[in-house]
C-alpha cells in the first residue's frame, strides 16, 4: 500500500511589538522643541592663500629657490653652501607648514545660539559670544581682498566688557557677517 505523503507547510509565528510602558514614577524623557535645540548654521574655513597670496607666494618660491640652490652647490661640490641652503629651505617650508597648519585649523562656527571661533593645533582653544551679546559684525577687506572676496571679519560683543575678535582671511566675510546677523535675528 503506498500512501502519497503531501509536504505541509508551516508559517512561523509573527511576533507583533509591545510598547513597553515604564514603571509607575519613572521620568520619561520628553525631545527638546528643535527651536531650543543648538543648530550648526555655517562652518567657515580661513583662506590663508586668498588673504595672504604674495607672502604664501613669497614663503613657495623662497623655499623652492633654496632647494635648487642646494641642489646646484651640491652638483658643482660647495657642499657647505649646499647644507647652507638646504637648511634654510628645511626652516622656510617648516615656517610655512606650521602657519599652513594653524590656518587649517581654525574654524569659524556659526549656530543658532552662538559663534564660536575654534583654533589650535596641539591644542584647542574656543572663544564663543552667545549671539544675544554681539553688538557688531564688522567687515574689512582691501582691494585684493574685495577682488579676491576674502577679508576680516570683526565680532563686537559689549555685555558686561568690550570685547572684540577679529578674524583674518575669511572668505566671503560680508556673507558670513549676514549669516551672523541673521542668525542673531531669528
């Protein structure tokens, strides 16, 4: 006697989520209104090469000048001249290194609360002005700077002291001074 045995299938069960209500007396955490919420509006990054572009061209080509100096004296065997130069140029391009390093490293920050310049390599430092204090954004560019939109920029804050911050190479410093005014409209 053969008998067909049909394969049967089985669902597996589906497990639907509780909500789990906490404990009688235990705090819920309720979001902060986004309103209260600290919001990053803008970053700003210095442009050392746009605010400062015959000293960057100045430290490059001195740098390069001394290395083909050394490379020269080393060829025609003024190996003194040549250490010399080599030397110097080390000590120019680890100046411009270390200026390059520190502008890369500071940063502008703009939120919907404050404005906080961030600086340092080694180590950070933080100067804030909560944006009800500031009292002036001011903007100054000369000629090279307005061709090549980067300036300073000059945050005034005058609660309890003057205060003041200027920072250098900004791009577009008249665009972070409406991004800073308006924040502290809003």
């Amino acid at each position: 006697m053969a008998t067909d045995v049909l394969p049967t299938t089985t669902e597996a069960p589906v497990a639907i989520p509780v909500a789990s209500v906490p404990p009688a007396g235990t705090p819920v955490a309720v979001p902060a209104p986004p309103h209260l919420v600290e919001q990053e509006l803008h970053t700003v990054r210095l442009a050392m090469g746009r605010r400062y572009p015959f000293r960057c061209a100045f430290y490059v080509a001195l740098a390069v000048g001394l290395y083909a100096l050394g490379g020269w004296s080393l060829a025609n065997e003024y190996t003194s001249f040549a250490i010399a130069s080599f030397l110097f140029a080390v000590v120019v391009t680890l100046r411009f290194g270390w200026w390059w390093w520190r502008m890369e490293n500071t940063a502008l920050l703009i939120t919907n609360r404050r404005v906080i310049l961030q600086s340092g390599v080694l180590a950070r430092q933080m100067t804030e002005f909560p944006l009800a204090d500031i009292t002036e954004v001011n903007v100054e560019q000369g000629i090279f700077g307005h061709l090549l939109n980067v300036g300073d920029l000059a945050i005034i804050s005058d609660k309890n002291e003057r205060r003041q911050v200027v920072v250098r190479a900004v791009p577009g410093p008249a665009e972070v001074a409406a991004q800073v005014r308006d924040a502290k409209g809003a």
